[in-house]
C-alpha cells in the first residue's frame, strides 16, 4: 500500500488513540507516565514507520538509476532503542526496590503498536493494546493471590536475655525462615539488641504477631522494616 500523507495522517490519529487507551489506565493508577505521555509515544511511533516506508517508496521509485538504497526497518529499530531511555526515565530506583517497571515496559509496547500501525498492522495493534489493557488491569488481582516472599529486618531491643529463644520461637510458628542473626549488648545499660535478616511468607497476619511481641517481657523497642532484595 502506498504511504501517502493522508495514509500517514490517519495512521497517526489511530496510534493517537491507541496509545490513550493504554494511558489512561496508568493516568488512573496515578502514574508518571499517563494520557500524553502513551499518546506521543504510540503517534511517534507510528509516525517513525511511515515516514521510513515513505522514504523506501521513494528511493525504490528511482529504481536502478539510484545506487542507494535504504532498510525501512532502520528507523523503527532506532525508535525502539530509543524508548528504552525513555522507559528508564519512569523507572524510581529506591533503596528497596524500583517502581515504574511495568509503566516502562507498557510504553515500550506502545511504542512498537505506533510502529504497527505505521505499517499499516491495525488488527494486530488493536489485539497489542487488548492484551496490555488486560496485563495492566485483570492480571493485577490475580498477582496479589500469588503467593510470595518478603525479605524484613526485624530488630528488637530487650532488657531480658531469654528474649532470643522466645522469639526464634515465635518466628518459627509463623512460618518466618531466619537468614541471619546478629546481636549487640550494652554493657552500662545491661540492654541487648537483637537484629534478624527473616524471609517472610505471605498471607499471615503480621499485626498479631507483632502484638504477641510487643507484651515479651523485658522488650523495650523493636522495628519491623523492609529489607533489600538479595
């Protein structure tokens, strides 16, 4: 099919739109990246891959008269490589974890549906955004039942000694697996601090447990946080 300027315009609209599907969901999730962000990505894309089999027509036209030649598949390959810098931008690297890796890999779909589209794929584009919309949306509960692991440290400070065993006691019947113990006594308060590196299972009540720690006799402070994923 030929790409001729109204063919490019339209073709830009429908990845326009495409592109606000997909952004509206991360808008509504409050998200970085939202309705704008997914519509320039999904139109750029869509404008990259027109324009490169544009200019393959009109290289191709001269025939052999013209030594050169030109791959439409150079562009699109440059755009995709350059929504990569793109998708890093909405990743928020923590000290724990990063967040945005989904929103990064959703604009980098919507990038290669801008380049479908260009292409003149609108089916397979509309299947494309289908099965984002559905990863974004219908999978997120199913995640959530998933059983899954934490890493905690769990530091507790205690006037008592026997403290130790009363609480490797209680990790072990919530299912809590110790991965390392370290200890730290203050001889001039007679205060020792015990810290934990546990994996947590999910699916218990923390809360109860916590409160069971809390009346162990001689506990005086304790902290229950998120540990970095080894």
């Amino acid at each position: 099919m030929h790409v001729d300027d109204q063919t490019m315009i339209l073709r830009m609209v429908l990845a326009a739109g495409l592109g606000l599907l997909v952004g509206f969901e991360r808008e509504r999730h409050g998200r970085a990246a939202g309705l704008r962000t997914y519509m320039l990505v999904a139109m750029a894309g869509a404008l990259l891959m027109s324009l490169s089999l544009h200019l393959a027509q009109m290289f191709e036209a001269a025939g052999t008269a013209s030594s050169f030649r030109l791959d439409p598949g150079r562009i699109p390959s440059y755009a995709i490589a350059g929504m990569g810098f793109l998708g890093a931008g909405a990743i928020i690297q923590g000290s724990l974890s990063a967040r945005g890796v989904t929103t990064a890999a959703a604009m980098w779909t919507c990038t290669g549906v801008g380049l479908a589209v260009g292409a003149g794929l609108y089916w397979p584009s509309l299947v494309a955004v289908g099965l984002v919309l559905v990863a974004l949306n219908l999978l997120r509960p199913l995640a959530r039942l998933i059983p899954h692991e934490q890493y905690v440290i769990l530091t507790v400070e205690s006037t008592d000694t026997g403290v130790r065993q009363l609480l490797r006691e209680l990790l072990h019947s919530y299912g809590i697996k110790i991965l390392f113990a370290g200890r730290e006594r203050c001889l001039m308060s007679g205060t020792v601090k015990h810290k934990y590196s546990l994996l947590v299972p999910s699916g218990q009540q923390w809360n109860e447990m916590l409160l069971q720690l809390e009346a162990m006799p001689g506990v005086t402070c304790y902290s229950w946080l998120e540990d970095k994923v080894p």
